[in-house]
C-alpha cells in the first residue's frame, strides 16, 4: 500500500520548468521518495497519483529507457511505481496501472462510464437469431456454459445461472479501469473499458472495447498486431495475434488465434487453435482445430476436433430462414472441401468425407466414416476405432495442453473411451444389429437416419464395436420410474458378468476407492499381444515389470488387473 503526499513547491516550479502542467496541482499526488527527474511534458488533471520512478527497462536490442512520464495526458489516474510511460497520443483516463508496467506509443487508454468489462455479455451461441444466448465471464467453463445453452428446457435453472452471472458482472463492475502489473503496451490504437491483468502483452492493437484480459504471471496473455475486439473475455495463457477480429466472443485458456481468423459470438474453450477462416455462433470446446483459409465453422457445437481446409457447415434454408444447429461430437473431423447442411449431428470420433445435405443423425454411431457418393451419405461404423490417427490424437491431447495456470476453468477428460463413448458403443452395437435384423442379412444396404449402411460394413461396424470391449451387453433392468439402469456384460465363454450401474439422482462423482479392491482377469494366449493391444486402446495405467503384470484402467478410472492363465 502507497501511502500518498502532496508535492512540495520546490517539485511543481521544476515539473513546470520541464512542460508539465495540471487543472490543479493539490490534486495530484506523489509517493514519499517520488523525484520529478523522469517526468516532463506531462498533463495532469482529476485525481492523480504517481509512485516512484527508480527502476531502467532493457528494451528489445538492447536500447535501456528509465521509467517516467514524457508526452503523455492522465486524467483521474494511479501510476504505480517505476512506470514508464511516454508518447501517448490523446490520454489515459480513469485507470489504475500497477507496478513496472510500460506503455508506449498508444493512442487512447479510457474508461468512459462504469463498465462490467465483457462480464454478462450475451453470446448468441448456436443459434445465429438467438435462443441459446450465453452469459460469459471471468470464470466460465465449458461445462457451465453448455448447460446454459443446451438446457433450456429448464428454465428455471436457466434463470438462475443467468441471475448468478449478473451478480458476478455488477460486483465487478466500476467506473475506473486496471491495468495490472508488469504490463506492455505498446504500438497500440483505441482501448477502451478494458481491464487487462499482469503480465499482459499488448503489442500493436487496432481496438479493444468492452473487455476482460484476465493475463497473470504463471500464464500470460499477448495480444498482437492488428487486433481487433469488442465485448469479449480473454483467459490467462492465450495469445491473439495478426489481425484477429472478434466480436461478443469468450477465448477461453491457452488458446491460440492468428493470421487474420474472425468470430462472431463464439465461445472457445481451452487449447483451441484458431488461423485463416471464420466461425460464426459456435460453441468450440476444448482441443478445437482450424488452421486453413476459407474454412467456415457456423452455429454447431465441436471439441476435439480438426477441421479441413475449406470445409464449412451451413444452417440456412433461405426461403425458411435459419434452421436448427449441429453438432459434431468429441473427436469428429471433417477432410478437406467437405459440407454439412444443418441440422445434424455427427458421432463421436467420426470422420465426415464429402457433401451431406440430408442431416444425418449418427450420434449413436460413434468411430464412423460418412463418405458421399452421388449427394448420397454413406455410413461406415465403426472402422474408425483402430485408426492410428485416432489413437494418437487421444495420447498428444494430453501432451498439448499448454495451460499454465493452477486455476484451471476446463476439466477435460481425455480418455478415449469414456463413459461416454462406451455407451454410445453399446447402443450402437444394438442398432446395427436391429437393422441386420429387420433388413435381413442378405440385404445389400441398410437406412439409417438419413445415411446408407453397406452389408458389408454393418458386419464389420458390429466386430469394430466388440473388439475395444471384449464384452457385450448380455441383459439389462431399468427402473419403472427411471432412478436406475444396471447393464450386464458377458462375454460368451463363462459365466462371468459385469455390472455397470447408472444411478439417475447421484449427484456426486462415484467413490473410486484407492484401487486396492480391484478385478483381475486372466487372458488366454499371447500375453504380450494382449498388453500390446491394451496399449494402443491408451488404458494401460500401471505396470510391474518385476512381477511380469499390469493395469488397465476404465471409464470411471477403476484399476482392472491382467495376467495371464496360469
């Protein structure tokens, strides 16, 4: 805490001998060890305090420039110790700047009126006119804000997360701006009501209006030249660079976006990559790739995902007006030139080859190829599920993710087979099976939901669904009133099953246990084949090399141990 003096007589005679002037000068005020050496051609006017200025900046080649003010207008302003700055064009109104913080060549640091600073901003997420319209904040996550535009079947629920946000915004809203600690900007245009955190790097931006750049010293924040934004939150770790433009969007952490990319009330959780093209109204979870020219990601829902050059989605019928979003599942790809016509919905860890305008639905269907032949989508189950791609996309997520910061605002479950793909697995199995059954097994093609299944590829979708399990569902109870589901799994050559419970009102994460109580299997033939196999599926999570076994681990992270038969 500065504990602040008013200056002496003999310090306003030589701030005014070196240019410097004030409305008045019993409304500034100085540090107890501040000297007016560094400062000069300086206009002071509201309420200002200034700290010292003792500290010398090394700039980059070498050039050292001692911390003061030159060239610069501050109006109702607090400049924290060892500062510099100089040559700013029009003014800096209404701001605390933090400590060893450097501005240089900028035209115009203002806030203007009290400001929320981008908190509760709307996003009108997947749904261009509105409809699914997302609050962002400081501290969204995907998780928070998928509920709030997918539920909205719960209003009530929806009403009070909105009310949640809206304290958020007004408890931090203020009519005076930050700009944190050890802090550059320089080379930059307009920023106004923008509160911008430690660390952060501002390099050569055109705009920055109505915003949050929540930059801190385990994971700072670079904005670079060109950029233009307006209403947004950014998160700690991300960089936006070359030109990028922005409206009402959320830029969740270490996410990286460049080279002239534009959104438009978009949200983009963590690890996104983001160059070249354009998203309009999309929900980006996390791991959401694109990095080529023309491609357009347009009101649907991705994560995990990496998008082809040139490849776009479309939710307009023109003569009807727009029309429902899509989505494309944890871990969907789309190749390059390929299109889908929303609505649709594209199965987890798909790969979408192609033109698709009859909004397939393969949700249920996960590790597929949509291939078109003749505006005709067909359907190959399952075949992506030994890709080498998909596998090592599920081992390099965990590599790349560059967040720094300890508080992390994504819990990102990085298994390949989840809880959720696993369930998607068995029903999809099931429905396979239900065509073969209906259809008759000598049937050339099967229809399903708007995509063409071959004979062939139903038989092997069913055997590429069997193999990641080793297990099929054998039966199943539900409960009249729908408060549980037990799943029992067999594997036809014992009398051996395996229980999976889903319990509707257990809210709370299930209890692992430390692992000490687990299953053991014993496999027959080659146990090293076995390993190897379990290895490439990415569940091996313990192994004994002295006592010749390992673990494997399932969706809920229980340890199952394998040996061999004895």
């Amino acid at each position: 805490m500065i504990n602040y003096r008013s200056l002496t007589d003999e310090e306003i005679n030589r701030l005014e001998s070196q240019l410097c002037s004030a409305s008045d000068w019993k409304d500034v005020r100085v540090a107890e060890r501040f000297t007016p050496d560094y400062v000069h051609h300086a206009r002071f006017s509201g309420k200002v305090c200034l700290g010292v200025f003792e500290h010398e900046f090394t700039l980059p080649g070498g050039i050292c420039k001692h911390s003061g003010l030159s060239y610069v207008t501050l109006h109702n302003v607090t400049v924290g110790d060892n500062c510099c700055i100089e040559n700013v064009k029009n003014y800096i109104a209404n701001y605390e700047i933090g400590a060893y913080t450097f501005i240089e060549n900028v035209d115009i640091i203002l806030v203007d009126r009290k400001s929320r600073f981008g908190n509760g901003v709307e996003v009108s997420v997947l749904n261009e006119t509105g409809g699914r319209e997302v609050m962002i904040h400081d501290r969204l996550s995907a998780h928070q804000a998928y509920i709030m535009a997918l539920y909205r079947h719960r209003p009530q629920l929806i009403e009070r997360m909105k009310a949640l946000v809206e304290a958020y915004a007004d408890e931090h809203a203020s009519d005076r701006g930050t700009i944190g600690s050890h802090v550059t900007i320089v080379n930059s245009g307009y920023i106004k009501n923008v509160r911008i955190g430690d660390h952060c790097e501002i390099e050569g931006a055109g705009r920055l209006k109505n915003g949050s750049i929540n930059s801190n010293a385990d994971d700072p924040v670079h904005i670079g030249y060109g950029v233009v934004c307006d209403d947004f939150i950014i998160s700690s770790g991300s960089h936006i660079e070359d030109g990028t433009m922005m409206t009402r969007c959320f830029v969740g952490q270490a996410c990286h976006m460049g080279h002239n990319y534009s959104a438009s009330d978009s949200l983009f959780f963590s690890n996104c990559q983001e160059e070249n093209g354009e998203a309009c109204a999309i929900f980006a979870g996390p791991f959401t790739v694109t990095h080529h020219k023309s491609t357009l990601l347009i009101a649907g829902m991705f994560s995990f995902m990496n998008a082809g050059s040139g490849s776009n989605q479309s939710n307009h019928m023109y003569k009807l007006g727009p029309i429902h979003q899509g989505a494309l599942e944890r871990g969907a790809k789309t190749t390059s030139d390929s299109y889908i016509l929303w609505p649709a919905r594209i199965g987890a860890f798909s790969l979408v080859m192609g033109r698709h305008v009859n909004h397939p639905d393969t949700s249920d269907l996960p590790f597929s190829y949509l291939i078109e032949d003749k505006n005709t989508t067909y359907l190959v189950p399952g075949v992506n599920l030994r890709s080498v791609g998909t596998i090592r996309d599920a081992q390099k997520w965990p590599k790349r993710d560059l967040r720094k910061d300890p508080f992390r605002l994504d819990q990102i479950n990085y298994n390949l087979l989840s809880p959720y793909t696993i369930q998607k697995m068995m029903k999809g199995r099931s429905i396979l099976k239900e065509l073969e059954r209906v259809s008759g097994e000598t049937s050339e093609t099967y229809s399903y939901q708007s995509a063409k299944i071959k004979n062939s590829a139903l038989n092997k979708g069913i055997k590429f669904y069997e193999t990641a399990l080793g297990l099929h569902e054998s039966h199943r109870k539900e409960a009249s009133d729908g408060s549980f589901i037990l799943v029992y799994m067999a594997d036809d050559h014992s009398n051996f099953l395996f229980e999976l419970t889903w319990l509707r009102d257990h809210t709370e994460a299930y209890e692992l246990g430390e692992n000490e109580s687990h299953l053991c299997l014993r496999v027959e033939g080659d146990y090293d084949e076995v390993r190897k196999f379990h290895k490439e599926m990415g569940c091996v999570c313990f192994e004994n090399e002295k006592m010749g076994l390992y673990f494997i681990n399932d969706p809920d992270d229980y340890w199952i141990e394998i040996l061999p038969v004895k």
